[in-house]
C-alpha cells in the first residue's frame, strides 16, 4: 500500500517582525498566513492527504484572536487535507487557554495532538507524537515514541525540538537523540524547530519553515512530502515559500563594471518578493565607489528590503579625485581630512570605514551639485 504525507513545520503565524519597516512587516506576515494554503496546494500535487504540522504553528502561547481565527478557518477551507496540528515550544502545552480555543473553534478536518499517546494516522499506520509540555522541558520527550503499536504498522514520530544544541547555551537539556528513530522503531520522525531543511539520517528529517523569516537559511522555504511504499520513506522537498531571503556577494576590483555586476548577483524577477542583503568586498576608486552607492540607492526601491554592506570594499582615493569634490576651501578641507582618516592605521577598524562611507557621500553629493 502506498500512501503520502505532507511535513511542515515552524509556521510561526503572528511573528510581528518589529525589525522591519510596517510596509514589509505587514507583507511579511500576510505570507505566513498564505503558506496554508500553499501547503495545501503542496500536499494536493504529491498526492498527500495528511499535512503534519510539526510544532510551532504559532510564533506565540498568546497569539492575536484573529492570527488563530483565521489560520483555522483557512485549514478548515482545505476540507479535503487532514491537518495535525503539535505544540512546539512556542506554543506549548502550557498555553492551555491556546489549546482548549483549538479544541472549541478549530475544524473537523483538524486533529490536535496534546498528549503523547500513538493515535492511528491511517489504517495500518501509527502517529506517535511528543507534545511540547513548555518552552523548554529540560527533558527528552520523544522518549514516549517507544510506546507499543499494532504488530506489523508503520509507526510514525512528530516532535519538536533540538538533535543539537542549536542556540549555544551552556547546559542545554532535553535534546533529542540522533538515532531516536532506531530507538524507537519508528519507519520515519517528522520534526521541526530548526527552521532549515535538514536530514539527520534516511528516516530522520526537519522540514524547515516553508516560510523563512530571516537569512539564516539561504534555502527557498519548502516541506517535505513523504511517500510511504513498503516501509522505507521516500522524501521530496516541495517548494512553499511566497518569499526569498537572499544573501548576494559581490566582490569589485579597480575596472570592473559595477552596475554590470550588481545586476549579476541580484534577482531580476519578482524583485519585490525578495528580501536581500548584499555585501560587497575588495576595492574601487572612488568615483566608482560613488557610482556604485548611487546604483544600489536607485535599485533598492525594487525590492521589498534592501541592505548594503560596504565596510569591507576599499577605496582608492587619490588627491586628483579630491579635485572633483572641491580644488579649495571648506569642502575640500573635509575632503581631504576624511581621506587621511580613511588611511589611519591608528582609527578604529569601524572609524575608517565611517570615514570612507563619508568621503564617498561627499564626493556623490559634489557631482550631484555640479550636474
């Protein structure tokens, strides 16, 4: 018998993205709702009637009453999917009122797992979940995937959680075992938390978002449809994501074209549904320092959030080019204080580069006026 399953995690609905300007923040959150239905339209073309929701569907215990009343409306719009809805650590067990509102206003298509009891996912196959009892339960609760199911079915995990210790802190707890699959019997544990698509081994695999929220990931945002023929899972990633968070390098040398490259390393199409952060190396004259400035302020409207960092392309200035800025007076004073900032081994690392950043805004502003 074959059958399929679509899994999902860390959707994180509500996330208010306080970093970014309201337009984006709104734009950004809009597209975590729309990933439902991507979702749905995801686990329709592989054939899936299942979308496992592996923790994390809210990015809060408390979320707003219309981020919970829609996103279950718009489960309950995809009638013919069964969602399986699991408490991750930021939106644990210990947000009853979160969960009992689930409980009283989700859809009938929507199946909540709130304790660690395996339930029966299909005839023949067994889920056994792991709740999230709190944001950090200091213990391995996927330990409760060793529970005994039906002789001959497939056995499923869910869980949620870290296989590492993602965040760094000292004494981390409750990390769940790499071989919890072979521990338990599981043919396939679907987890999330780590928000990259990550495969721990042939059975053992996160999802990852399949809406990123930052450039931690510098992968497309996807779930994983799982076909189950025999025992042994196959895995296919299936791309979800509305967004892009892109992470382009430029590296410039005295002669290159600038704007020829630029465009090279940034997305022509659907510029707007991109976020970027560009960073770009190496060295340029400064007239072409400056040109490039004014290339990336007149691009960066195209996108729906632009970054540039520059502190690490040097700059050659040379006294003639100061001559472009001013051959005398005030302006040429900064000017050429600002240049032998910019050359002083004994500034600061972050100095030189304010000096640098400087001269050139200078020398754009100098042009500007000239024109």
């Amino acid at each position: 018998m074959t059958f399929r399953i679509l899994h999902t995690s860390d959707l994180h609905l509500g996330r208010p993205f306080g970093g970014y300007p309201e337009g984006i923040r709104n734009r950004l959150r809009e597209a975590r709702h729309g990933a439902i239905a991507r979702l749905a339209g995801a686990a329709r073309s592989g054939g899936a009637e299942v979308v496992l929701m592996a923790g994390d569907t809210f990015d809060a215990e408390t979320p707003a009453p219309e981020t919970l009343r829609q996103a279950l409306r718009a489960m309950g719009d995809e009638g013919d999917l069964t969602w399986v809805l699991l408490p991750g650590n930021h939106d644990s067990l210990a947000a009853s009122e979160l969960w009992q509102r689930i409980a009283s206003d989700g859809p009938t298509n929507l199946r909540v797992m709130t304790t660690d009891s395996p339930q029966e996912l299909f005839p023949g196959a067994w889920l056994l979940p792991a709740p999230c009892t709190h944001r950090r339960p200091g213990r391995d609760l996927t330990e409760a995937m060793s529970a005994p199911t039906p002789e001959g079915g497939l056995r499923i995990g869910l869980g949620h959680g870290a296989i590492m210790d993602f965040t760094g802190e000292e004494g981390a707890t409750g990390i769940i075992p790499p071989d919890r699959a072979v521990r338990s019997g599981l043919d396939y544990l679907a987890l999330g938390d780590w928000h990259g698509q990550m495969q721990v081994t042939p059975v053992t695999w996160y999802s990852g978002t399949p809406e990123p929220e930052g450039f931690k990931h510098d992968i497309p945002g996807s779930a994983l449809l799982v076909t189950f023929e025999g025992r042994f899972p196959k895995v296919a990633p299936i791309e979800t994501a509305h967004f892009r968070w892109l992470r382009p390098r430029l590296d410039l040398l005295p002669g290159d074209d600038a704007a020829s490259r630029l465009s090279e390393v940034l997305p022509q199409a659907r510029a707007r549904d991109h976020l970027i952060r560009l960073s770009v190396t190496g060295r340029l004259p400064l007239a072409d320092r400056a040109s490039l400035e004014v290339e990336l302020s007149r691009c960066a409207p195209d996108f729906g959030w632009f970054a540039a960092d520059l502190s690490d392309l040097a700059v050659e200035a040379m006294p003639e080019d100061l001559d472009q800025i001013d051959r005398a007076g005030a302006l040429r004073q900064a000017a050429e204080a600002l240049m032998s900032e910019a050359a002083d081994m004994a500034l600061s690392q972050v100095d030189r580069d304010t000096a640098t950043a400087a001269l050139s805004r200078l020398y754009v502003l100098a042009q500007e006026v000239q024109a």
